[in-house]
C-alpha cells in the first residue's frame, strides 16, 4: 500500500482533491488499485443523491465498463470545478487539448443504445463510492484518483487513466448534468437528458 499526494497546481502536473482544494490531501493506495485502470471514454449518469461515472473500455469486444464510480451529488460542481482547472492548466502547459485522431464526428446515442452495446460485469454493478478525486495529467493522459474521504485517514477507491482527448467530452456531459440538477432544484422542468456521444473504440490509445 502507498500514498497519493495532491500537488501544487502550478507545477507540471497538477492535482486537485476536489472536495476541499484548499488543503494538501495525502491518500493511501491500496494495492488492488494502485495501477489503474485505462478507459477509453465515460459515461455520466445521475439519481437524485448521486452521480454515477462508468469508464468504458471499446478496445476489446465486447465493449465493457472498466469501472463505475459513484459519487455524493454535492461532489459534482467540485468536480467540475478542478477538472476545468486541470483542463486550462494542460492548455498553458501543451496548447489545446488535440481531438481524437482520424476520429469521424461522434454520433449522439440515447442511454439505452449505449447500455446495450456495453457489458457491465457483476463484480462492478454496484461500483465504487468516492467523496473526492484528486486530478493530474501529463501531455497525453489525465488521472483521476477517486477517493474517500473518511476516518482515519482518506484512501484511493479508484484510479482511472483517461487520454486527454477524451476529457472535454466528459467534461462537457459534467457540465450538462450539473445544469439539469440545478433545473430540478429550482422546481423548473430539465430539459431530456443529455445523449452521450458513441463510445467508438479509439486505436490511437492503446
């Protein structure tokens, strides 16, 4: 078992405890999560007291969740919060994010279509809680260190490597989430859910 540090965001790689960005938050790695999992796209889905995140891998076939984080809805606006930071401090860093490459325009698909392409393991239906994430990235990828934040001492319950071209894309569906939480709070009606785009499988990535 190791730890995970946050660290200053204006060094090369940044991270961010999203929960409490003030403070330098160090997280004990367990074994089991310590090398991560590489996800080639995420899906965002939201209850009504939480959010839930699926990372998808498209390499193989079929198509699976690699790992789905479930997280307090409170977490959600901070999320955004230090993934934009991480995102605007990669574009000082390396310039713009790049797209995919040779990726054609993704087609929107609804909930269901993309759930019906996707396995989903029994071991990972119920996923893993987190109450925090700590972010870093380098030129290529982004890290999520997804944590909880409870007595004695905050530890990794998920570590997710996601390519840097992916990451407006989840960001954007965030985002677009967080808008409808808002609509429901103030009592207004939300607009449909957002589509997600197609997990296509991104050979570049491997």
């Amino acid at each position: 078992m190791s730890e995970s540090d946050s660290h200053d965001p204006g060094s090369g790689e940044s991270g961010r405890p999203a929960e409490s960005p003030r403070q330098h938050v160090s997280a004990r790695v367990p074994e089991n999560v310590s090398q991560g999992i590489f996800s080639t796209g995420a899906v965002v889905l939201t209850g009504s007291t939480e959010i839930v995140l699926d990372f998808f891998q498209t390499l193989g076939h079929p198509s699976q969740v690699a790992a789905r984080v479930v997280l307090p809805m409170p977490v959600l606006p901070q999320l955004i919060d230090a993934l934009g930071k991480n995102v605007e401090l990669y574009q000082k860093q390396f310039g713009e994010i790049p797209e995919v490459p040779g990726a054609a325009p993704p087609r929107q698909l609804t909930m269901q279509e993309i759930y019906d392409e996707l396995k989903i393991p029994d071991e990972r239906l119920s996923g893993s809680y987190a109450n925090g994430v700590m972010i870093m990235h380098n030129a290529t990828d982004f890290k999520f260190d997804f944590l909880t934040n409870l007595y004695p001492q905050p530890a990794v319950s998920s570590r997710i490597f996601l390519s840097a071209p992916q990451v407006p894309r989840l960001l954007k569906s965030l985002q677009q989430h967080l808008e409808q939480m808002k609509l429901r709070q103030q009592g207004g009606k939300p607009p449909p859910a957002p589509e997600e785009e197609d997990p296509d499988p991104d050979p570049q990535e491997s």
